[in-house]
C-alpha cells in the first residue's frame, strides 16, 4: 500500500506536523565494532517556529507512521542548539526557518561522573546499573524534607529514581574488580564497564540508556529470528563492501586486575602474512582467565581481513513492502538482527546475517529513506565451551573436516 512517514515533531509535547518540518534527519548507534554508541544526533528544520517554543535542554521527540498508520517514536533527544534564519522574503511576507540540534541521553551521561565513591567487586551489569543509577538517579538525601509517603499510592523507591533502568542487562557474566573512590567522566567509564563484558553500552529511542550484557544478543535473535531484508529495497547509493588491513588485530594485548596485570595472545600466521598489527584494550576484568579470553576472542574473530558492508541504504517507501518489515525498520533499535538472504555474489561473498549496529534517518515532508550500518552475527556470538554444545549434537552432522577451534563460534 502507498505510505508516508506523516513525521510528528513534540516539542515539549507540543506538536509539529509534517506541514511546518522542513526536514529530519537523525543518527544513532555506532559506525562499526571498535568503539561503543556515540550519543544520538538530530538535526530538524520546522518554517516559522516561534522562538519561545523551543528552548535549550527542551525535550525532542520524533514519530512517524508504521505500517497501520500508528505514530511510533523513533527519536528522543533534548536541544542543544537552536538557528533561525531566513528561509525567504518577497513584499511583507518573510518565511524563516529555525533548525534545531539535539543530542540523545548519552551525551548527558557524559557530562556526569561516575566512581566518586568507589564499586564493591561485581558482575558487569550491576556495574553499569550502579553507573547510571549513580549519574542520574536520586539519592535518599536528594528528596525534599517536606515529602510524605502519603503524596504515593503505587510507586516503589525504585520508580523514584530519576531514570529507567529496564534496558539495563543485570548482573551480568564477567567479574569486575573492586575500586575505590576515583571521579572521573561517567560515559567514559561506562564505556570501559562495557568493553569488560563483553557487551554494547547503547541509547533507546525512548531516550533512555541501555546496556546489553553478552548473552543479550544471542538470546534475542533464539527467541526473534532475524528481520530479512531484500536486495529489492536496497537503494544503490547506499551500499559498499570494504576489506581493509586497518581490521586486523594479530597481537592483543589485554589489561586486567587490580594490581593491574595483562595478558596477550598473538597469531604469528597473521603476523607474518600481514605484519604485527597491535591492539591495547583497558578493562575493569578481575581475573586473568576471562582476560585471557578476552584477547584469545580478539584475535580469533580479527586476525585475517574480512569484508565490512559500509551501509545499506533501504528504500523505506517502496509500495511492495509488506507490513512485517515495514514495522521492523521503523521500530529499528541497536543490536536487531537482520539478514540479506538474496545479496549479490559479486558485491558481498555470502548471505548476510547480522546486528544493527547504528542507522541514519533522512525525513522531509513526503518521503524517509533509513541508512543502517551492520555488524556480521559471528562478531557478536559466544565462544562455545565443550560443554555447552547441544548435548543430542552428533558428529554425523558436523562438517567431518571442522576443527575445533574453529568451532568456537558455533557449531550449528
């Protein structure tokens, strides 16, 4: 059926309609693997907004249409700037425009700190948790004198924190160390909290932070499937497949414990093909096995160059896109799977299957295209332990000439 984005721009909960928005465009996520999400960005242009309907720090919030017609957020950020001019002028009528620049609730985080007390030793996610509790969240001491319980009926403590920490994965899988009290930038540090678990510090679409622990990925993708995208809704323009040595990683080199130690694994094969191409990664990691398999992963997943697709550009307003995808792409978030079963041979080797790693909207008043970029499923799967193979598993239906390290990602 025929579709229009009918993009809804809430200012502070008051509402501009495709009518008077000149044009969107918004970034979230990350560009690849090698650093956590950025805070999200968005840039709108609304003719003739009055200059007290927006102010600095006001909320933003973006919708457009799914398939059903139902408005579905797809931004929530608060401004940072704000630009009138003048769009353009004949006799006594004048037309401006203002744009306006926001940010997403990452960049908050990065104005906080975080450790200023110290965190006993603890799993990841109650790390990241205490992280963010801590940077947005009220303290007993933080409520005013004058407040009685009375003034509630349903809320618990927890709803008075300040922030929402339902996309916060807990506890978590590794071992953090014990710290003590040491300020210091509250983004940088969860950046680091999330290296060390092996997961993805992220941003929603609500405007909340979220944290996806190691096992996140996997088990959504065992409960969802992947979302298929066809190379019928691939726009030209916005696809490119890249092999580059700059991916490599032969000598990783791991930094854990407190006395800080390290560790290191390197592939002398890479090495000698490629040159010793060098990664130093900090974490928060207690012990040295999971140090250990952090460098060992590093090296297994990086030392030959594998091709990256760069961006897929989708044409969201194709008339043959059914309801399914349609609703799948508006409602993207960090970490969906998705595959590309029917991709050309000549432009990527094999079906893609992977993770949304971040995306790009560009709205005007008629039509949005999205821009994704994608991340290859076996950078985010788990090693796999002897014992955590399907037990019923039978040798009959492996690859007979498979080897066991190769095997770490999976063996189905």
């Amino acid at each position: 059926m025929p579709w229009s984005p009918n993009a809804v721009v809430e200012i502070d909960e008051i509402a501009f309609t495709s009518s008077t928005i000149e044009g969107i465009t918004i970034s979230m996520g990350r560009i690849d693997l090698d650093q956590q999400s950025q805070a999200g960005y968005a840039r709108i242009a609304i003719k003739d907004l009055a200059a007290s309907a927006v102010k600095i720090n006001s909320e933003i919030v973006v919708k457009i249409d799914n398939y059903s017609n139902v408005p579905t957020i797809i931004y929530t950020g608060f401004v940072t700037d704000i630009l009138t001019s003048v769009l353009n002028a004949g006799g006594s009528n004048v037309t401006f425009v203002t744009d306006i620049i926001a940010t997403g609730a990452l960049s908050k985080l990065a104005v906080k700190e975080a450790n200023t007390s110290g965190y006993p030793e603890q799993l990841d996610g109650d790390r990241m948790l205490e992280v963010i509790t801590g940077a947005f969240g009220l303290a007993w001491e933080d409520l005013p004198t004058t407040q009685i319980w009375s003034d509630y009926t349903t809320e618990t403590w927890n709803d008075l924190l300040g922030v929402d920490v339902s996309y916060i994965d807990t506890p978590g899988t590794y071992t953090l160390f014990a710290t003590t009290a040491e300020p210091e930038n509250a983004y940088s540090y969860a950046e680091t909290v999330a290296t060390s678990g092996f997961g993805q510090l992220f941003e929603t679409v609500d405007g909340n932070i979220g944290y996806a622990d190691q096992d996140h990925r996997a088990d959504y993708l065992s409960a969802n499937g992947f979302l298929d995208i066809s190379k019928n809704f691939i726009l030209s323009d916005g696809i490119g497949v890249s092999t580059s040595r700059n991916n490599i990683v032969n000598d990783a080199i791991v930094t854990y414990g407190d006395p800080e130690s390290s560790v290191q694994t390197i592939d002398p094969d890479s090495i000698e093909l490629y040159g010793r191409i060098a990664a130093n990664t900090t974490t928060f990691l207690k012990n040295q096995t999971d140090a250990e398999t952090f460098a060992d992963r590093q090296i297994l997943l990086n030392s030959s160059p594998e091709p990256v697709i760069e961006g897929i550009g989708i044409q969201i307003d194709a008339p043959t896109m059914n309801s399914t995808l349609l609703n799948g792409l508006v409602g993207i978030f960090f970490g969906l799977p998705i595959s590309i079963t029917n991709f050309p041979s000549g432009l990527y080797p094999n079906q893609f299957f992977g993770y949304v790693e971040g995306w790009t909207w560009t709205i005007n008043r008629f039509e949005a295209r999205l821009d994704i970029n994608v991340s290859d499923v076996k950078f985010s799967a788990i090693p796999v332990a002897w014992q955590d193979v399907y037990a019923g598993e039978t040798w009959a239906t492996i690859d007979p000439s498979l080897q066991w390290l190769n095997a770490l990602l999976g063996v189905n």
